[in-house]
C-alpha cells in the first residue's frame, strides 16, 4: 500500500509539473516542508547539520527576491531518475537567442541573481542547478574521469531536451565553464555561441604553471586544495555541524563583500551553507576529475578544444585580478585558427566577477548576445 501511495504522489507531482509548473513548485516546496516537520519531531536542536531541503530552497528564495523580472522555478526529471532544478526568468516570447547559464563548483542558479534582470531584458534566462549540486539530484556519479565527465554532459543534454530548447547561448563559470565546453564539443549544433567565464581546468599542468598558481592563489584555496586528496572539499562544514554557518562566514567573508549591493547581510553565505552542507555528490565526482591541486583537470580541456566545431563561436571572460590562469583564453585563439575566439577582461575584479563587477559582466554578456542574435 505505502508504494502504491508513493507512486501515486509521484505521478500526481509528475503531472503537475508539466501542466502547471508554479503549482509543482509549490506542491514541492510543501513536500519537502512536510519532510522537515516530521524529521524535526524530537526538535531540530538534534541535528547536527542545521540545514535540509527546505532550509536550501527558503535560502533561495530570500536571494531571489533581488530578482524583479518574472521568474520561474521547477524541476525538470532526466532518464536516470534524477532531477534538475531550473530557474526560467522573463519568460516571454522572444526572437532572440535564449542563453544558459550554468554555475560554478558547490554553488547554485541562484547565484546569478545580479545577472537575471539585465539579461532578461533581451531574451529568456535558463539556469539550472548541476546534477548533485544545489536543489538537484544527489547522483551516484561513477568514478573514472571520462565517465563522470559524460554523466555530467549527458545530464545537460537530456535537461535541455526537457526544455524543449533547440539552439541558445551558452555560458558558464568556473567548474560551469568546463561543463559548457564539454558539451558544446559533444553537441555543437545545439550551441550558437559559448561563453566560458574564468573556466576551471583548461590549462595542463606544467611545473611553470603550479609556481604561478602558489603565488595567485588566495590562502583559503591553498587550503582547501592540500585536503582535496583526503576529503571532499566541503566536509569541514558539514563536520563542522551546527558551527558550519559561523565558519563559513569566518573563513569566506569575501562572498558577503562581493554581493554586497544585492544584500548587505549573510544572505547570500548562508544560501552557500545550504548548497554546499548538502550530502555530496557533484563534488565527490569533481575530485574524479581534478588532477593534484586545485585548477587542473585529469584531462585538460584546452587541448581538446581543437574538437569544438569550428562554427561555434568562443567568447572567454576573466576578471582582471585573478588567480586562474587567463592565458588560456589566447591560447585556445592560437589552436582555434580561423574560427572566432574572443578575450574579455573584466577590470577591478577576481575570479567572481559576475558578482564583484557585475554591471560591467552584464554589460558585456549583453553585447556579445546582441552580436550573437544578429548572426543568425
């Protein structure tokens, strides 16, 4: 009876969500409300981590209220079981080139909300929460490089099926903007112009490259970093249990200065609390596919963007002060002979620069969609 039942819900939420979206993410958001009631019966004081499913998607919310164009949120389910949370904003009817956005490492959507309202002006706005980050499906990803790499591709493409989207902009950040070549390469056709946002794991590594890198790079990475062969890079602060929201704050007190003219609290940390004490996946599959460090992939993507149809426009944006190494940008023009690459560098900001000079990323992702819609 309880998998009858079960089934039944799962079906009525199925139907829900491709009939009327804003009413599954209500059904979800009272589904998961109702989970928090029941396992907070002996008082949430119990819990070591102070976070959960709810918590996440009420942190989400709060961000998202920056947001003044129309917005949509709901998930969309994949073939291997799991779910993609999606942000839609400005959905209207439009003739120019929708444009996705896919985020960085242990982050989320809701991280671009300085970016929805002005991009939104001109188009439609899909971001999307990876597969084992965020609100999304906490996948058991395999464990060699090439296949985690696919499952993480193979995610996207079937998300975008159930979209329903054709061709669109593509752009992505840091762990995002390798995610973004990768598909691209697998599926050029889909992709009228890729946007790669300081990419994580382009660069191969070379003994030149690890002494630039010491000395870029700030100390809390450096940290991070020598755990990375022993522990998934967020455990202290799910270890850390009901400290976890302090310490991140102690340690990262740069993510409230960087949003600041979003909130000027914890808003945006503690939404990054919530992303990251979540059980890993996403990132437990990101150790597979890191080389030794921090900035290296196991197999490196600027070598292979020889593979990228030629026909697929690059644009690479870096924030002038930071630790990656922006040379890969004008190396990728150099192996890209005869095909369109761009260099855009982002003054007064570092490797979050969608934050940091968020006005003047806009400015520039407006522009090269603008060019883009005109070569249509």
């Amino acid at each position: 009876m309880a998998e009858k039942c079960g089934q039944r819900e799962e079906d009525f939420a199925s139907k829900r969500q491709q009939e009327e979206p804003n009413l599954y993410f209500l059904y979800t958001r009272l589904r998961y409300s109702n989970q928090t009631n029941v396992l907070s019966l002996f008082g949430t004081c119990f819990k070591w981590c102070p976070t959960s499913l709810h918590n996440l998607a009420a942190a989400e919310t709060k961000v998202l209220q920056y947001v003044k164009s129309r917005l949509e949120s709901f998930y969309v389910p994949i073939p291997n079981g799991g779910r993609i949370w999606t942000l839609k904003v400005n959905p209207r009817q439009t003739d120019a080139l929708p444009i996705v956005m896919i985020h960085g490492f242990a982050a989320a959507a809701g991280f671009f909300f300085l970016n929805f309202d002005a991009l939104a002006e001109h188009r439609t706005v899909y971001a999307f929460d990876i597969l084992g980050f965020g609100q999304s499906s906490r996948h058991k990803f395999g464990t060699k490089p090439d296949v985690v790499e696919g499952e993480f591709v193979d995610s996207i493409e079937e998300w975008r099926k159930g979209v329903g989207l054709e061709k669109f902009i593509l752009m992505g950040t840091s762990f995002g903007g390798f995610l973004a070549a990768s598909y691209a390469i697998k599926h050029p056709g889909r992709v009228k112009h890729l946007i790669l946002a300081e990419p994580w794991g382009f660069p191969e590594k070379t003994e030149q490259a690890t002494k630039e890198f010491q000395v870029q790079t700030p100390f809390w990475m450096k940290v991070i970093a020598s755990l990375l062969p022993h522990i998934n890079p967020m455990a202290p602060l799910r270890l850390a249990g009901p400290f976890g929201p302090q310490l991140l704050r102690t340690v990262r007190p740069d993510i409230r200065t960087k949003f600041a003219d979003g909130f000027q609290d914890n808003t945006v940390t503690d939404y990054l609390y919530h992303c990251v004490a979540q059980p890993p996946s996403a990132e437990t599959a990101f150790r597979a596919l890191q080389s030794e460090g921090w900035e290296w992939a196991r197999n490196p993507m600027l070598p292979r963007m020889t593979q990228l149809h030629p026909n697929v426009p690059i644009t690479f944006i870096y924030g002038s002060d930071t630790w990656m190494d922006s040379k890969t940008g004008e190396k990728t023009a150099i192996l890209r002979k005869g095909s369109y690459v761009d260099v855009i560098f982002i003054q007064n900001a570092g490797h979050h620069m969608y934050a940091e000079q968020y006005r003047e990323f806009n400015r520039e992702l407006v522009r090269v969609c603008k060019n883009t819609d005109r070569t249509q």
